[in-house]
C-alpha cells in the first residue's frame, strides 16, 4: 500500500489566482497611513541621527514603507538633511541602505 502524501491536498491548490487575490486583500487591510511627526519629534530625530553617526552606536530605526512600519537596527552612515537622505547599515546583512529622512518614524539608541 502507498501514501497518497502531497497528492491528498493538490485539488485545494487549483486556483492560484484566488490566493493571489486573498493575499492582496489582506495586505490592503494591514496598510497603515504614514505618521505626521511633531517639530520636536523631527529635531528629535534629527539629535540621535547626528549623535549615532559620530558615537557609531546600534539605532533602532523605525520607518514607513508601502503602507507598513518597518522597523530595523543598524549603523547611520551617512546624514544628508538638505538632500532628504540619509545611509544606514542593517545589523543583519550589513547592507547598505539609502532612505528618505521623510520616510522616518522613530529612531532610537540600542
């Protein structure tokens, strides 16, 4: 006698375009508006930004992206105000990563 396995659950998977569908809902529920940040929120920000950047302390970075917040830890590399952009090193992949300052919700000291 043979195991059916896999075979068992193959009629349920028939329709791709559904789950595809079903997973778009889901995303679309999960969306978040960006934050609007205080004055002091942004200078607040924008201290632990130029304090990491010369400590080059770990900073939990908070951020809004495609309707999500997204939260990492890294290095500040680079800090450019006047051009909106600002280079961090994620903690994980030790990648690069260029990011609007506009995109920011929080940073924190580790």
């Amino acid at each position: 006698m043979e195991s059916r396995g896999m075979k068992k659950w193959r009629p349920f998977a028939t329709m791709p375009e559904q789950y595809i569908g079903l997973k778009e809902v889901i995303n679309k529920q999960l969306e978040v508006n960006q934050p609007v940040l205080t004055e002091e929120q942004m200078e607040q920000m924008n201290f632990t930004l130029i304090e990491d950047l010369h400590t080059n302390k770990q900073v939990y970075l908070t951020y809004y992206k495609r309707g999500q917040r997204i939260t990492e830890t890294g290095y500040i590399q680079f800090v450019d105000s006047l051009g909106d952009l600002f280079i961090f090193i994620d903690d994980v992949f030790e990648l690069k990563n260029k990011m609007r300052l506009s995109e920011l919700i929080d940073v924190r000291l580790a």
